[in-house]
C-alpha cells in the first residue's frame, strides 16, 4: 500500500519535479546538457549484449564501486557495464577514472515513467547497488522485470535504520528485493537482516579493499618543486565547518613554523571561492589550483580546488587531516589516502568508514583529532618526526593491501548472479 502511495504521489509531482531539476541546474547541481538522463533518456547508445548496472550515490560510494567495475571488466569482456550516480561531481570523477567502454550514465528521478524509460531502453540483467541509495520504485520496477538485484557494501546510518525498521512490513518488499546483500561489517547485516534482507553476508568490506586514487607524475613534481624544502600538510575533502578548524590549525603551526604551508582542498571544488574568501579574513595569503597557481614561497594556503588532484596531493604531503570527520557528513573512506602513504588524523565522526578507521588507528597508521587545537599539536609532532610520519604512512599501506584481499570475496559472492559467459 505505502508503495504504491509512493508511486502515485511521484507520477503526479511530474510538473513540480520538472521545476525542482531546473532550479537545481541554475544552481550547477545538474548537468543541463544530460538532463534527459534524470528523466531515463538515454544519453548513449546500449551496447550488444548481457548488461550489468551499478549504481551509488555520489563521489565516495562510486570510488568504492571503481575495483568492482575494473575487475569485472576484465574477468568479464563479454559483458556490457553501465555505472549510475545521481551527482555532477560524480559523474565528472567517474568520466576520469572509469575503465574504457564502461558507461555513466546519471541515475532517473524516481518517477515511474522515467524509472520504465529507463529500463526499458537499459534492460539490466543484473543490478548492484552500493549502500543503502534505496528508490522505491528503480528497485521494485527492477524486481518486477527480473532483473536479479544485489547490494554491496551494505550500511545504513543509526537513524535510516531507525527510520526503516518502524514502517515494518510496509518496507519489507523493498529490501526483499534484493537477492544478495554483501554488509559492510556484522553489525550492518545484523540491520540488513532485521529489515528483511534474506541472504546477508559479510565478505569483506568494498572501501576497505579500495585501488590507489590515480597520480599525475607531472603535476605532482611541479607541486613539489613548487613548494621546495618547506614544511607541509594537507587538509583533505573538507566541508563547511571544517575550513575555519583547519585555518585555525594553520595559524597555531605558524607560531613555530612561520613557513609552513597548508594544503586545503574542499571535498567539492566548487567552494574554492569561499575556502578563498575565508582565508583572506584570517589574514592569510592564499591562492587557488583551479586558477592554474602553484605557491610561491608568499602563500600559506594552497587551495587544492581541482578535481582527479586527490592523489597527488595524498603524495606530496607527509601529513594528511581526512576531514568530512569534524562534521556529521559520515566520514570519507580514510583507505585512499592510506594507499599513499600519508600519516593520517583522522576525526571523531566517521560512522560510514568506522571499521576502517579503526583499523588504521590500531595499526598506529592513523591518529585520531577532535578540534583545531589537537590537529595543529598533531600536524606539529610529524613534521618533527618524519621517521614517524614515515612510519605510519608504511602502516597504512599495509592496512590498505590486506583489504584488497576482501575484493577477491565480493567478486566470488557475485558470481552466481551474473548471466553465463558468451563470446564477444
């Protein structure tokens, strides 16, 4: 019943949906020039043959999804692999780092005509979802078709479980749907189980068996020798709330360190000018990589406003601050960094990476901050330590390729869904 309430609420705020994708285009939160996707019209041509779907959200959960997409697209040539995500960040990412012959495409409002257009062109033989990105109607409409559906690195926050399991029964044909969930931890498929998940399992967890981020050679020797023998650190995937903690932090460091620099890069790019705008009422020298400036030995904030840069930077820098973890955003999967030997500090709010946090924090790969204070005294210790900052970065890319073993468990568990192999 609620399902089918749903269904008809969303089919009548056609208009209004319409008004709402506009306003969110003149606010660059669409691409005006795919909007057709968010309404299921396809913005490439289908490809021959047996097609798999994946799909997540945004920029992290598709990251994660990146070794998934890789591995099959080379265990398995024979079949066509579609990859959707409902962000323009993350859909700019995934035109860099998908492997060649992959599609994006953006994912449709969960609409039933745009949700059957859709499908009907797409026509998925297997579905895998990352998380909990749950549209009722992509899923059930999916389900209904035969489509064979499965999650992977499965999570949900304490208040969407909350949420979830009051409506009961009234859920359960939702998450039914899916023959195969691959929980990110135990006490996720605990939670996944009580919902009315049938087949839950923990393999291993998806993030935690991340690839490297990709390193541009040329850029990162031009940054280094851009910033010569001075000190540095970098404040990674910052959001609102955090710039003014790690300018704070800045400022303490420069007591003792009047050289050092500060590497800022916002976890959207498209805050440049407002990382930029709150530097200068600290007082501080400041300029932008999205404007094609490296530092000069005048700048103390360098901000990073670029995106495909995050590797680059995550080698040029002994000492990371993985920020999204100072603010309730969920935390960013501290794995990536840790593939390039960066010591970590690591906030206290990261319930979608907890596990590996831990992990690299029990490794000593990692250390745990809470405020401006704690990462200046933190970011200070390392710079004074480098055999340490060297140390710790080791032990992270240790942690980081004991969880690539994990991926060989979430393939296998995949294998029975997959349609049989055919020539191609």
């Amino acid at each position: 019943m609620i399902l089918a309430l749903y269904r008809g609420v969303a089919t009548a705020l056609g208009p209004a949906i319409d008004a709402y994708l506009r306003k969110r285009i003149e606010r660059g939160k669409e691409d005006a020039a795919r909007i057709g996707e968010r309404r299921g019209v396809a913005g490439r041509p289908r490809p021959p043959g047996h097609l798999v779907w994946f799909h997540a959200a945004s920029v992290g959960e598709s990251v994660a999804l990146l070794p998934l997409v890789e591995r099959l697209r080379t265990d398995r040539p024979d079949l066509v692999l579609l990859v959707t995500t409902g962000t323009v960040t993350s859909a700019q990412i995934m035109a860099r780092r998908l492997p060649d012959g992959v599609i994006h495409q953006f994912v449709p409002v969960d609409r039933p005509a745009w949700v059957r257009r859709f499908l009907d062109y797409w026509q998925p033989r297997v579905g895998v979802w990352a998380e909990s990105d749950l549209w009722p109607v992509l899923v059930t409409e999916a389900k209904a078709r035969g489509v064979r559906l499965a999650l992977v690195d499965a999570r949900m926050s304490d208040g969407a479980f909350r949420r979830w399991h009051r409506s009961g029964w009234l859920a359960r044909p939702l998450f039914e749907a899916f023959e195969t969930v691959l929980a990110s931890s135990l006490a996720q498929a605990d939670r996944f189980r009580a919902l009315g998940c049938l087949d839950v399992r923990f393999v291993g967890n998806l993030k935690a068996a991340g690839a490297p981020p990709p390193v541009d050679a040329d850029a990162a020797a031009a940054l280094a020798g851009a910033i010569g023998r001075r000190p540095v650190w970098l404040a990674a995937n910052t959001h609102p709330g955090e710039d003014a903690v790690v300018l704070e932090a800045h400022r303490q460091l420069a007591i003792a360190r009047p050289d050092i620099l500060t590497i800022l890069a916002p976890r959207h790019p498209n805050r440049g000018n407002d990382v930029m705008a709150l530097a200068a009422d600290h007082g501080l020298s400041a300029v932008q990589r999205s404007a094609g400036a490296l530092p000069d030995a005048g700048t103390v904030v360098y901000v990073a406003d670029t995106l495909g840069d995050m590797g680059m930077l995550y080698v040029t820098a002994p000492v990371t601050f993985l920020a999204g973890s100072l603010v309730p955003v969920g935390g960013h999967n501290p794995i990536e960094p840790a593939h390039a030997g960066t010591a970590l500090l690591l906030g206290p709010l990261m319930p979608n990476n907890r596990d590996a946090a831990d992990a690299l924090i029990a490794a000593g790969a990692a250390r745990p901050v809470e405020d401006a204070a704690s990462i200046a005294v933190a970011v200070g210790g390392l710079l004074a330590d480098p055999g340490r900052a060297q140390a710790m970065g080791e032990a992270g890319r240790r942690v980081a390729a004991e969880g690539r073993e994990g991926l060989e468990r979430i393939v296998e568990a995949l294998g029975p869904l997959l349609p049989p192999e055919t020539s191609k």
